[in-house]
C-alpha cells in the first residue's frame, strides 16, 4: 500500500498533529499508535475511545448507518456474533470497509471480558467469521485499548457514553478525536454554538491564532485517583497554545527568551476559560481538549463559578455527581440515544431523553414486530412550545421513559423535514378527534396503522384530559388485551383514509364567479375591528392578503383592498411584529394581535415581507415599506447561516435571566426594565409602546405594541428609543435557532428578498437572494434534478423533497430571473418543474401529490390543495407553472398549471380562507398573465434600469418580467425584441397580443396597471 499523507483538517491541523503522530514517521508511538501506523500508512482517520462501560446498542446502531468505515475489537463481538454478523455483512455489500482489531487468548483484558471459559472458547473459535468479513485485520497483543465503531459522518453513534465513561477503569485509555471533530463535538454540545478545538482561538495579548501542541503534565500536578492507589495514567494532553515568544531584558542586562503565558491552556469551556490559565479568547463554544486519558468538560452553566475554581483534574466523575439546575454538557454525554446521529435540531434536542427514540425508518417498526410492541409516534418541531412542555414534563422523566422503553417502539419525528408522514397521521388525528396541533402523538400497530391518537398530554389528569401516564398505561392494556380488535380499528381508519378522494375540480377553470364568491365569503369572516379573519388564534393570512392585492389590482375592488391594508396595519402595530427588531412572530394568542406565541419562523416571515413589500406597490404606504424593509433585515440578521441559506425559525422560549426558560422572555418588558435602559425617556416609550405596570402579557410584563398608531410623537426621539431598547436586548439570552435549511422555505425567502431588493434599491438583499439560491442548487439539487428537503451546516439532509419544496424553490427561482435578468434561474425552474410534472403529477386528472410517485410508501399518499402556514403545494406548483409558461410559451407547463387550478372552482368559494394561494394564482390567469420584456444594453444603464425596475413594479397579477440584451437568449422573450429608434424599450404582451413597445416608464406603468 502506497503511503498517503493524513487528510487536510479543518484550518490545517492534520490528524496525525490531533492524534499526537509525527508527521511522516512512525517514531516515538505508544503500542497501539504504532501497530494502527503501520497497518494503515498514516490513514489514521476514524478512532475513538471505549473502555469497560460498553454500550453494545449503540455500536450497532453505528454499524447500520456507517457509511464509510466500521473498526472493532474481537473480543466483545465475538461473543455477540449472532447480531454482529449480519450487520458486517450487510456494511460491506454498502461499500463499508472493515478493520477489525484481535488479541490473542493470553490477552488480561479478553480474560476479563470473557470470564466464562466456554464463552473465551467459543469467541476464539468464531474469530475466523469476523476474519473473514474485514478488510483489514491487525493482531495486536496485550492491547489496552479497545477500537469502537466510527465512521465518517455519523462519527460519534455509539461513542459518546463511552466517552463519558473515558476516565473509569484501570489501564491506559487515549482518547483519540476524529478528524471531522467539529460535526462531532456539533452533536455532543447544544447544537448551536458547540465547536471543537478544531477552530484556533487568538491570543489577546498577540492576536496571533494558537497553535495546537502536545503538553506533559507536570508529576505534582497529576491527580490521585481515589479509587485507586497509582497515578493517574494521563500525563499527556493536548490544547492551543500561543506560539508568540517574548524577550524581557532583566536589571543586570542579561535578557530572558519565553513563551507566551497563555500557552498551557487546559481547557475551553463556554466562557473561553481555559483551566487555570489565562483565557484566550475562543471564537465559540468548546466542550472538550482532547486529553490523553481524560476528558474535560464545562459543567452546566449554574455551576460554572464553582467548576472554574476547582482543580482542572478533578475526577469528572465525581463533578458529575454535583446536583444539577439544568442539564449541561456533561450530562448529555452520559446518555444519547439513537437520535444522536441525526442532523434535526428538533430531533437532537431529545438526543439525551431517557426515552430509547427512533428516527423514523423501517428499522424502527421491524424492531416493534420483533418485540410485538405497538409504536409510539411523536410529532413536533423545534420551535413547538408545547412540545418542549411534554418534553420536559414526560420524555425527561425516568419513570416515564422506563415505561415507554418496555412497552413500545418510540419514534420521533421532526414535522418540518418529514411534512408528509405529519400530513398522513394528522389527517388522521382530525378526523378521530376534530383537532389537530403538536405535538402530535399517534400510536400505531408496527404495520404503521394508527389507533390511538393525541396531542399534548399532560404529566397528571389535568381540564378533563387524562395524564400521559394513564394513556400509555390503556394503550398498553388494549394491546395486550384486545390486541384483534385493536388492529380491526387500525385497518378500517387506513381503509377510510384511503378512500378519501379530493374534488380536484376537473377542467373548469376559476373565473369571475369563483373569485367573486371567494372574496364574498372573506368579507363574511373579516374581523373589521381587528383586521384578519377569525377569532383567537390568530393567523397572519398570508396567502389571503396575496389573493386580496391581486384581485384588487386585476378588478379595482376597494373592499378587497381595504381588508388587506387593514389587517396589515393592525399586525404591524401589534404585538405579532417585533417592533424593535422586525419580523413576525408565528401567530396572535388573542384577537386583537397583542400576545404573540413568539416562536419565529422562516416561512411566516419570507411570506409577509413579499406581502408588504405587495402592499407598498399597490399603495405606497410608509408603513408597509418600513416594516417590509426590517422583516428582510431580520431574516438575514438573525436567520441567515454561513453558508448562504436562511434557518429555520427561532424558538419562543429563552432564559429570562434566573436561569428559567421561559416563554417570550426575550422580547418582553416592564417598566422598570425601560427605566433601566432609557432612564428619562422610559414614560415617553412605555405610552408609545403600550407598556403598563400590569402588563399585557405575564408577571406584569408588556409585549411591544404601537395602540396609538405611528406619527403621534417625535420619529427621531422614538428612532433613539428604539436603538438602545434594541441593544440592550441583545445582552438577553438569545432564543435557541433551528438552523436547518428547509428547501421550500427558503425558496419563499428567496422570492421575497429578491422583489424587496430591487424594490426598495437594497441590492444587498438581492445578493442574498441569490447566495441562498446558489446554496439551493450546490446542496439541495442533485444531478438528476432531484431535490432533498433540508441540510444543516453545509451537509444535505437525507429526506427527498416533497411536491412544496419544488414548487416553491421553482418559484424563488422564477422571481430571482426576473430581478437580475439571468435566464439561468429560469432554466433552473424549468428543470424542477419538469420533475413536478414527471413524479407528482397524475396524469389523468391533472391532481397533484405532496410526495413522489418513487416516494416512500406511507399508508396513504398524501395530498392536500389547501393552504396551511405555507401556500400548498398544490397551488403553488400550479403558480409556478403558469409563470414558467408564460416565460417560455410552454403549451405544456400552461395546460398543466390550467388543469391544477380547477380545484381552486371547488373550494375558492366554499373554504376562501383556506385556498388563498390558489385564488391568487387564479387572478394571475384570468390577468394572463402579462409577459413584459425590457431589453437594453445593460441593465445598469440608466434607460434600461428605469425601466426594468418600473415593469416590476408593475401590479398586474402574476407577471412576468424578462430583461436583457435585445434579441438575447438569457430569456425566450427576449427573442426578436430589437432596440426601438436605438433606445431601451419594454414590450408587454398578455393572451397571444402585444402592445406596440414603448420607451416610456410611464407609459409602461400605466400599461401595467389597467
């Protein structure tokens, strides 16, 4: 085998540096080092540490979803050949490559894992199988340290109790971090902020970055452990140290050479402590140095001034027994179950319950029919406060859990990267119950058949619902009990689902008397005090106002512009908007948009910044440009992630100071707290900003509003106000951040930053339209045009993308070709929507389905043309269908989005409120839509950008806008569109007729508008 040199790690630091292996040589290693070196020419790539505590369900986890390479020791699985075996197997026919690591008879530590003579004997006799399974096999005698499954990207399955265990035992036990350390230490810390020492920190003093080098501790330093009677073994760590050398000249002359004193740094916890040293100052959060025989980690916040002046050797097992206020670091190494290896926030917060969790998957209903358990499914999302309540109250607690591991397969699911099963069970969970939400918890025969169904339970009997407790407890009766009848009741609700059949509408197509009868019904359930529709809770109607604009813009309805503009005055007013730093909370708790459940999300915000940005098109409102400018901002501020795509939501929950987690904490003020912060100023915000010594919300707190409307006072002193309420609440304890790039969400973000750049003359929101859409196409869509749902710090999520990921990234593309002029987005387009055609399109009735026809099997194909928080993916396709064709002159994509809308004739006037993208896109139709082509020699030509810019401004529903080079190829058309007496020109056309160019921006407007 050619040698190889040790891949690149992150910022240069090699794996033979992080393992302590001289670069190039195999001189001065310990045993073990050098017996791995010379097996494997350098490519040490995929170690960790295992000691006497084995957790054997984790290892084989890792053995099932390894994807790269699988190393064990003989020993432990030559006794539980029966299931290692197969799993073997099964990785190499993967492609998994396999090291295996033996001993021989004489080994103590074989002697002592295998105390049974005849099971010594039968593990020697089965060695040959494990041989003969691996790739590569390294003899190694009398080895002290045992190799556990690693691999690749799943690096840490099957690792981290192990690693919390690291410092028990007898005998010399190396930690060795895995290369990929920074997606390691990602999942072993809260998922935001953790890093590892894989990021050098800088040196105050120097402001050089540290260098990572290998220390010995000093003999007088080194702890005793009080199990035992010899030193401890570790004398050898690793940490950053400052390489910077200073020369101090001394009184008699003679001049004195040393290190930085900041270069023997122990340890980097969350404050950017580094034991007893001087801190350098971290980048980030780090839970562990990587430590020759120990493992440090920072202790739960609470408890982190007491832990900073302890001994930095302390026995971190004896620092795990301090009582804890909350769970820190160091608790959730004890325990992770399988979601460990997942990349959902949402999932990895339940990483470390008690509850023995699975992903969704078959493995997890071929494990409940091996045990002839029903399944438990829960249903949430990150952002979901109720599903950190029955967390915290039921997941969390041992008992519980105990019971849920014994009589059920528990499987988690996160609702935003796997919409299509929460579709298919809470349609279920409607229909039983008449309500749905999350969390959602379903429980299934271990065919996936639901019978029993919920919600939220709570902890005891509480408002007429019985406790989770008592569920479980009936369930699990039922079953074992009545277990036919209850698999007669799960197969009779499938059967019932299945022949629920949609009235897609066939092929009559809305027209005035749908839109008519749709706008009719609004203005029934319009709240004309209020604004919005409905009672509490209130909604932001997104897709509703969309529809309003565009009727009005297409028929000159003044009641349907005034309930747009009313319910978006009142929400920016409210508290729903966060009047300090912008953006929308998901919902009001109250009709009158005061108490938001202030979980924020992408997709809320991306919809109602397009809207507002709408808004100020068609009306020219200070207010909708103000609050349309600052949702953008927020999104990219506080959503934005560094690889160019925009998070998911930010929790409702955050730290209010006491170490309480608690709703709203973040955004919510009292008097007081303004006295604080604006000392006189404080009764000049409280009246603006409505906040009273009662409170609007609890304990006497007051969510921001604007009850007096805007203009009342001074702007500029109020502008003030608002800047040093706005600092000082970024002191706050932030709320936690789902940054998992949802593909459809960001399309949505995509569409809105994009027409609110161009706009508004913000290019810098347009530049981040298209980063987000290069993430999209780098990440999210492979080579066959397929496109996966969700990524995380750069790595694609596993998930297929369902029919709105499609239709609402096709249509961010669609958006994004217009403002910049280039025709690549639309290519792109067509390219996506060709797969909506191809797999989520029936051929015979035009219907559409959420998911694939190459999807995943669920126990009904899920399909819904009804709007929930985001435009359904029904309707949204046939938008993006219609824009697509009148870009192109596609008879094909037109006919297609044609006989998609006729399910807008059925429900339009039936259920208005709950089809609003559908209604909009149908104005769009009945417009056209209008085809407007601006060619000119450049866009930054001042001609040519006057009138681009006036084409999208343009209000007519569903435009299209295509700018260029004249008779260019960027867009199809732009084909035969010359230059008119060799000015820039804008040619509209609608319905197979062209009005004669003009070189007019007014006249263009005004072409635009009637």
């Amino acid at each position: 085998m050619a040698r190889a040199e040790p891949e690149a790690l992150v910022r240069g630091v090699r794996s033979d540096q992080l393992l302590g292996l001289p670069s190039g040589e195999s001189t001065g290693l310990t045993p073990l080092q050098h017996e791995i070196w010379q097996a494997f020419e350098g490519q040490v790539r995929y170690t960790a540490v295992h000691d006497e505590d084995t957790y054997f369900p984790d290892a084989l986890d890792a053995m099932d979803q390894a994807r790269h390479s699988i190393w064990l020791w003989s020993p432990w699985y030559t006794k539980r050949m029966w299931e290692v075996l197969p799993r073997l197997q099964d990785a190499r026919r993967r492609g998994v490559r396999i090291h295996l690591f033996v001993t021989d008879e004489s080994d103590s530590l074989l002697q002592g894992q295998l105390a049974n003579p005849a099971t010594a004997a039968d593990a020697q006799r089965r060695l040959p199988e494990l041989k003969a399974v691996a790739d590569t096999v390294v003899e190694i005698k009398d080895m002290h340290q045992k190799i556990l499954v690693i691999d690749e990207q799943l690096c840490f399955l099957g690792s981290l109790n192990t690693l919390s265990h690291a410092p028990g035992g007898q005998g010399r036990r190396e930690i060795m971090v895995p290369f990929r350390g920074r997606r390691f230490a990602r999942h072993i810390l809260d998922h935001e902020n953790a890093d590892l020492l894989l990021r050098p920190p800088t040196c105050p003093d120097h402001g050089g970055q540290a260098e990572l080098r290998k220390f010995t501790i000093p003999p007088k330093q080194r702890p005793v452990r009080t199990s035992h009677t010899t030193n401890h073994p570790a004398q050898r760590y690793f940490a950053w140290a400052c390489p910077a050398r200073t020369t101090v000249t001394k009184p008699d002359g003679t001049t004195r050479t040393s290190g930085c004193p900041r270069r023997n740094a122990l340890r980097v916890d969350e404050t950017g402590y580094l034991g007893k040293q001087s801190p350098l100052q971290h980048p980030g959060r780090c839970c562990f140095a990587s430590v020759l025989g120990r493992l440090y980690c920072p202790q739960p916040v609470s408890r982190r001034k007491a832990h900073h002046s302890a001994d930095p050797f302390a026995d971190p097992v004896e620092a795990r027994r301090v009582p804890r206020s909350r769970s820190g670091p160091c608790e959730r190494l004890e325990r992770m179950n399988r979601l460990a290896g997942v990349t959902s926030p949402y999932l990895l917060q339940h990483a470390d319950n008690p509850v023995d969790w699975w992903p969704w998957g078959p493995e997890a209903f071929e494990e409940a029919k091996r045990r002839e358990v029903p399944v438990l499914l829960s249903v949430g999302y990150s952002a979901c406060h109720w599903c950190h309540v029955m967390a915290h109250e039921s997941f969390e607690d041992e008992v519980t859990a105990a019971f849920m591991n014994e009589h059920f397969v528990s499987v988690k699911v996160d609702r935003e990267e796997r919409p299509d099963v929460d579709a298919v069970y809470m349609e279920a969970v409607q229909a039983a119950t008449g309500q749905g939400g999350w969390p959602m918890s379903v429980f299934l025969t271990p065919d996936a058949e639901p019978f029993y169904f919920g919600t939220y339970f709570p902890p005891v009997p509480r408002s007429g619902m019985p406790s989770f407790r008592q569920v479980l407890e009936g369930v699990r009766q039922a079953w074992a009990e009545r277990r036919d009848e209850v698999t007669e009741v799960a197969g009779k609700i499938v059967r019932d689902l299945a022949e629920r059949e949609i009235d897609h509408g066939g092929a009559r197509l809305p027209g005035e008397q749908e839109q008519a009868q749709a706008l009719l019904g609004l203005t029934r359930e319009y709240d004309p005090r209020r604004g919005g529709f409905g009672g509490a809770p209130k909604f932001p109607p997104s897709m509703v106002i969309e529809f309003l604009l565009r009727h009005h813009a297409r028929t000159g309805s003044e009641g349907a512009l005034q309930m747009a503009q009313d319910t978006c005055e009142r929400m920016a007013r409210g508290g729903i908007y966060d009047q300090l730093g912008g953006g929308f909370a998901r919902y009001s708790v109250d009709r009158d948009w005061t108490v938001p459940h202030f979980e924020k999300m992408l997709y809320d915000n991306a919809l109602l910044c397009r809207v507002y940005a709408h808004l100020w098109r068609s009306t020219g409102s200070e207010q909708a440009r103000r609050v349309a400018l600052e949702t953008a901002d927020f999104m990219v501020r506080e959503l934005g992630t560094a690889e160019g795509g925009f998070a998911s939501a930010l929790d409702a929950d955050s730290d209010d100071g006491s170490g309480r987690h608690v709703e709203g904490a973040y955004y919510v003020w009292t008097p007081e707290q303004l006295r604080e912060v604006l000392g006189d100023d404080a009764p000049l915000a409280a009246q603006h900003f409505g906040v009273t010594e009662e409170g609007t919300f609890e304990e006497g707190r007051s969510v921001l509003q604007l009850p007096q409307g805007e203009g009342v006072v001074d702007a500029e002193q109020i502008a003030s106000v608002r800047e040093r309420l706005f600092r000082a609440r970024q002191d706050r304890p932030a709320p936690g951040r789902d940054d998992k790039v949802v593909a459809s969400w960001n399309g949505l973000a995509v569409a809105a930053l994009a027409e609110t750049g161009a706009y508004f003359d913000r290019p810098d929101l347009v530049e981040a339209a298209v980063a987000a859409a290069d993430l999209l196409v780098r990440l999210h869509l492979d080579d066959r045009a397929r496109l996966v749902r969700t990524s995380r710090d750069g790595r694609a999520g596993g998930n297929a993308g369902v029919l709105e990921d499609y239709a609402d990234v096709a249509e961010g593309f669609l958006a994004l070709a217009s403002v910049t002029g280039e025709g690549v987005w639309l290519d792109f387009a067509g390219l996506l929507l060709d797969q909506v055609l191809a797999r989520f399109t029936d051929p015979d009735s035009g219907a559409l389905y959420d998911t694939a026809s190459d999807a995943e099997r669920l126990i009904r194909r899920p399909q819904d043309p009804t709007d929930n928080a985001t435009p359904a993916g029904w309707t949204a396709a046939a938008g993006a269908l219609l824009s697509y064709a009148a870009h192109t002159g596609s008879a094909l994509h037109r006919t297609a989005a044609e006989r998609a809308l006729g399910v807008v004739t059925t429900l339009g006037p039936r259920v208005p409120r709950f089809i609003g993208w559908g209604l909009a896109v149908a104005e769009a139709l009945l417009d056209g839509p209008r085809e407007i082509a601006v060619v000119g020699p450049d866009l930054a030509d001042g001609a040519t950008g006057t009138l681009h810019r006036t084409a999208l401004l343009g209000t007519a529903p569903g435009a299209v806008v295509a700018a260029g080079a004249p008779d260019g190829d960027e867009f199809p058309l732009l084909a035969d569109r010359p230059l008119v007496a060799g000015a820039p020109a804008a040619y509209v056309c609608r319905n197979f007729t062209c009005d004669a160019p003009t070189t007019d921006p007014e006249r263009l407007r005004t072409a635009l508008s009637s």
